[in-house]
C-alpha cells in the first residue's frame, strides 16, 4: 500500500513534482562547427549533445555552474542564473586543445591512444555516472548488482555459503575476466570471487567494458574480456550515504572531493558495511551470509594543463564473512558446519602521463596490491597470501590518419598457502606490445594490435587482434578478431567453494588458448539507439575439475569449450524519460567429464532480457522500473534437477530530492523469486567432494527492499 501510494505520488505531473525547476538548452559548437557527444554536467545531471550539439538539462532555479567536457578540447565552465518556468538557451564554444592525448587520463579501456570511444574500431560499452549512480542507490556496498545488470554480463555465485561470485563475459567462466581500476590490476591479475563484492561505486566516473579475447591489449588475465572501473574527478564534492536493509544490511559511504589548487585535487572514499546472516527458507543455513567490512581509498591528482599528469592510488579493505549453519543448527548429518573467510588487502597504484615534444605521450603505470585470507570450512581451516606487481611503460603519437603505441609491461603474480602444500606459486611475465590503427577514410578505420608474453612457467605467447570500424551512412558496423592464453591455477569456482585440502595437486596442465570474434552493427533511428552484436568464441585445453575417490582433480579438458550468441540493444531518451531493452542469446558447450560426448555448459542461461524504465528530473528526483527475465539454464550434479526454471525479477526504484538530500527506496526482485522456492539449497547428505549446498542458479535472498539517504554536505 505504501508503495503503490509513492508511486502515485511520484507520477510525473504531480504537484510534489511542481519544483522550481526550468530547461537549460546548451548548444556546444567549436570553430563553427556542432560537437556532438559531449558531456554536459551541473550538479548530478549528465547530458550528452546530440549531433546538432544540443542538450537539455532539467535543472532547480538559482544560480547553476555547467561544465561541458570532450576529449580533444579544452572544458568550459559557465555559471549562469536559473528562474523558475523561464527556460533558457546557452551556447557554449569549445576550443581544440593541442595536448590532445593528455585527455586519455580520464579514462582508458581502450588502447592507450587518444581517440573517442565512438570512434573505436574495438567496441567498449561505457556505463555512464548516471548508470552509475543508479545502481548506486541499489546495492550501495559493492558493483555486483551494476555489472549483472549489463548486456552480456552475468554475475555467478560461486559460493552460497560464503556469497562468492564473479562476472561471466559472453559465457566465459569467470576467472577469465579482469577487472582493473583506473587501468591497473589492484584487484591482481586474477580477481577472487570477492574482490567486485568489496567494491562501493559511490567513487566511480563510469564503467568501462571490452567483451570477448584481449589478451592482445591487456595480457593473459583478460582471455575472456575487461571491466575497467573509472574514479571520479575531484570537483568540490562532500557526500554521505546512509543505506538500510530489510535483510539487516547497513552501508555507510563518505565521499569527499575537493581541487587544492588549479594543478593539485584529491579525493577520498570510506566505506563502513555490515550484513547480518539471513536464513530465509527457515532450513538452519544461511541464505545470505552475513559479514563486516570497512574500505578506505584516497586518491591524489596532479595535471599542470600543459599534458602533464599525476594519479596515485593507496587502497585497503577488511573484511570478516561468516556462511553456513545458523547458531544452534545443524546439518542433515547431525552436525554444525560453520564457513569463515577473513580478508585483509591492501594496494597502491600510480599513473603518469607526460607530452613529449607537443606530439608524444610516454605514459607510466605501476601498481602493488596485496591480500590475506583465513578460511574455515566446517572444522578445516586454511591461510593463504595473493601478491600482485605490475609495471608498464607506453610511447604514443598520432598524424592525421594514424595513431601507434609501443611499449613493454612486466607483472608478477605470487601465491603462498599456508596450510595446504604443493600450490605455491611465483609467475614472471614480461611483455612487448604494440598498437596501430589507421584511417584511409572518415568511414574505414583499422587496427592492429600485438602483446608478446614470455611466461616463466608456460612459456612464450604471441596473441594478435585485428578490428575494423566501419561507417556506411547512418550505420556504424565493428568487427574484431583476436587471440589470448590463460595461465592455469588452481583457483577455479569448484574448488574456492571447498578449499584447497579437496583438491589433489595439480600435476602438468597446459596454459588455455583462446580464439574470439565479434561483429557489431548499430546506428540510431527516430531517435532510438539500436545495436545487435554476434560473437563467437573457442577456447582449447580448458581446465576441468573433477571428482575423484572424494577430492578434486583440475585437468585440461581434451576438447575445446565452444561459445556463440548475439546481443541486442535499444535505447529511447526522450528526456525525462530514458527506456532501455536488451536481449542475450548464448550457446556454450563443453567435453562432458561423465560420458563420451559433449553437453551444455552448466550455469549459462540460453536466453536473458531486460527492460528498464527510468523517468528522472534533476531537483525532483526519479522512478524507475526494471524487469530481467533469465532462461533455462543446464546444472550440474544437483539431485533435485538436471535444468533449472526460468524466472522474472522486477525492481521498483524511487528517489525525491529535498533540498540538499536525496531520500531513496529501492524494492529489489519484488516477485520474490528464490532457488528455495522450487527445491532446497542445502544438499541431503554432503558431498565426497565436501560441499553442503547446491550451485546457485536463481536468487537466494528472495525480496528486498533498501533505503536511505544521501546527503550533500
């Protein structure tokens, strides 16, 4: 009742929504020329200009600062005054900066030249700060829910009893994927199933995400694909989020931004979190685990405006997790089973970038990052370090109709169990690599890329990558194709969940080849957004894990791992409305360890979709709706069903602007979907491999509902 009453109170129209507010219309040019797809800010409204180069803010009356941005030009900032009801015109002029590459500081997935992403021959998917913000408001302690949330993304529990996950690109299994931040891997070269649940967004600028193999630009850690996770600027910004759960979840989130100087800015976040154990199908196990956890990262910019800049990074997270059987029950075999991970990490991190002669940019990247784990599994306990360093030095330059880089890279990655003998493991790898993208024509871009590893364990690898940007008239069509390895350890989503005391040493593997391509077609039709993408993707020798005699053995599969799918995008922004669709097909398929012959991957769905709704007003607030529907999906040795059901989860978002706060409600899967719904999570008798529950195919905590507040300071 009081949902559907915010609902109708927040219809767009109504007079709680009669704020002062007015439309500020910018309308950007440069040397008499429209600039389109520049971002246009005041305050937490984003837009960007079209191809007339206009955007429209809806913003409160009174005075109000608008700073327009693009890369290639100099950013302008413009204070105008606002009256209520008198919507205004503004026109801004851009000027073309010389030190053009300087601009890649803000943000670079890509390559490590400076060119727009829309003009990128290999297709990276931004998430905006708006997105950003967005699902912010939803799952305020981490960046799980963010990057689920995204086409052709799948975030995999790895663990129910710990909550471990991590993020399926295109079918990909996890491990594959490499997030970075800021372009370095503070979360090491293979991030935990962890490492994005520790992750508050409140300090991100936007999200960066390369699919499918590019091993060629970013090594062996990224055979599946890249998520780069882009901080904010410091702007004079001081913010506190307060969050609430019906599950007993509480998040607190400082962030605090400041300019110290025209050259010098800092910024800092500080997060406390908390989540009590949720039992939620009353069985004696928790659905939920429950955990505390404190973040700290400030962060310092230095940029003398002449294509010179400075980031430094520092960054430490603890964490106390704690799963299995609730205080005073026990399992079906008559015993309690408790399940601990403590974790301690820390890191630093520092990028250079520094014009050369006007025309070249030599770049410098170098980060340190560092972890502890304590684990218990029922009455078995295990300890073990993860160390990561990471070094790389590029040299850019560009002409009219190309742009190169050269450089070399050296990452090392450690491993020390304590407890467990025989899994320790030190891996030096130094790399060349070199990049070159041409442009016969405005419409035809083409580039070549190639990283040579030297592997101190596996050996050498050379991955190449070929992509293509074509624009015929109004359609813009990318293909790519590309190579990449993934070194083997023993970290797989079987054997995190049990520990390493199941699995028997590991013996010879080889190092997993992959091979991928995509094609990608798009343009924008009456004002809709429209993309569709196939892909397909073969990966030889992957790592199996399988049971024997009540331990684990990982062993190189003898056939390969066959993936293909296509995607499909549309989007219609007709402010203040924003409508988004999307539709994944995928097809994996692997050698199936039980009997001759192959089967379908286990955990990926053949059909995703989504529709999200969002009407926002700046000075108002917004209402959003969302519906995700995920298919059938293939499980493996689960007693209670060989495919799992498809469900539907729907979300309700609300957010109202007082004053110098924002009120927020956000109703997660209000449907109530969850796996114990249809059959239990807990296993009949445990498993000879060690494990209590089942894999997790649908939702475990059921419905939710959050809400807080956040408070401009």
């Amino acid at each position: 009742m009081c949902l559907a009453a915010a609902i109708f109170l927040w219809r767009p129209g109504s007079p709680l929504l009669a704020q002062r507010t007015a439309s500020v219309t910018t309308i950007v040019t440069s040397e008499g020329a429209p600039v389109a797809e520049a971002l246009v800010r005041a305050g937490g409204v984003l837009r960007r200009t079209d191809a007339s180069g206009s955007a429209t803010l809806p913003l409160l009356a009174g005075t109000r600062t608008i700073r327009v941005e693009k890369l290639g030009f100099t950013p302008e900032t413009v204070s105008i005054g606002v009256r209520q009801g008198a919507d205004t015109t503004l026109a801004i002029t851009l000027l073309p900066r010389a030190e053009e590459l300087e601009g890649v500081v803000v943000s670079s997935t890509r390559r490590r030249t400076a060119s727009r992403i829309e003009d990128e021959p290999l297709r990276v998917e931004v998430l905006a700060q708006e997105e950003v913000e967005e699902k912010l408001l939803m799952t305020p302690g981490d960046i799980a829910m963010m990057l689920n949330e995204t086409s052709g993304l799948r975030v995999q529990n790895t663990s129910p009893s710990l909550g471990g996950a991590n993020v399926r690109i295109q079918g990909l299994t996890g491990r594959y994927t490499q997030i970075l931040s800021d372009g370095l891997p503070l979360y090491g070269g293979q991030s935990g199933s962890l490492s994005m649940l520790q992750i508050p967004p409140m300090d991100l600028g936007q999200v960066e995400v390369i699919k499918g193999t590019a091993s060629a630009l970013y090594g062996s850690s990224a055979l599946g694909g890249v998520i780069n996770l882009i901080s904010r600027r410091p702007e004079r910004e001081r913010e506190l989020l307060l969050n609430q759960t019906t599950l007993g979840g509480t998040d607190g989130v400082l962030w605090v931004a400041d300019e110290l100087s025209e050259q010098w800015g800092y910024t800092l976040l500080g997060g406390a979190h908390r989540q009590g154990q949720a039992d939620v199908d009353g069985d004696g196990w928790a659905d939920l685990p429950g955990y505390t956890r404190g973040v700290l990262r400030p962060r310092l910019f230095w940029n003398d405006g002449a294509g010179r800049s400075l980031f430094l990074t520092v960054g430490t997270t603890v964490e106390n997790r704690s799963g299995g059987t609730r205080e005073g029950r026990l399992t079906p075999a008559g015993n309690d089973f408790p399940e601990e991970l403590e974790t301690r990490r820390a890191d630093a991190g520092v990028v250079g970038r520094f014009l050369v002669g006007g025309e070249r940019l030599l770049t410098v990247r170098g980060s340190l990052s560092g972890q502890r784990h304590r684990h218990l599994f029922g009455d078995s306990r295990e300890r073990d370090a993860h160390a990561t360093a990471f070094a790389e030095v590029a040299y850019a330059g560009e002409t009219a109709r190309n742009a190169w880089v050269v450089g070399a890279a050296f990452q090392r990655e450690s491993y020390d169990a304590a407890h467990v003998a025989g899994f320790d493991f030190g891996y030096s790898i130094p790399s060349l690599f070199a990049q070159n993208e041409l442009a016969p024509a405005r419409w035809l871009t083409l580039a070549l890329s190639g990283r040579l590893d030297g592997h101190s364990e596996y050996g050498t690898f050379l991955n190449p990558r070929v992509s293509v940007l074509f624009r015929p008239g109004a359609w813009t069509a990318r293909a790519s194709l590309g190579t990449g390895y993934f070194a083997p350890t023993p970290f797989t989503d079987e054997t995190e969940a049990v520990g390493l005391r199941r699995v028997l040493p590991l013996g010879r593997l080889r190092a997993e080849r992959a091979r991928s391509a995509s094609f990608d077609l798009g343009r924008t039709v009456a004002g809709v957004e429209l993309n569709a993408t196939a892909f397909a993707s073969r990966v030889e020798h992957p790592l199996q894990v399988l049971p024997m005699g009540g331990s684990l053995r990982v062993a190189n599969a003898p056939g390969p791992t066959r993936t293909f799918g296509g995607e499909m995008l549309a989007r219609w922004s007709p402010a203040p409305f924003h409508l988004t669709a999307t539709y994944t097909h995928l097809r994996s398929t692997e050698d199936d360890p039980d009997r001759p012959g192959r089967r379908p991957v286990p955990l990926t769905p053949r059909h995703a979709a989504g529709i999200v709704g969002m009407w926002e007003e700046e000075g108002t607030g917004r209402v959003g709706l969302e519906l995700y529907y995920t298919g059938r999906q293939s499980l493996d040795e689960n007693p209670y069903r060989d495919t799992s059901r498809p469900y539907l989860i729907m979300g309700l978002l609300v957010e109202r602007r007082v004053g110098r706060a924002r009120l927020f409600l956000n109703a997660e899967n209000l449907l109530d979907v969850r796996q114990s719904r249809y059959e239990p999570l807990l296993l009949p008798a445990r498993s000879p491999e060690g494990r209590w529950t089942t894999d997790a195919w649908a939702p475990l905590e059921g419905r939710t509902v959050n809400g807080g507040v956040r408070l401009e300071l």
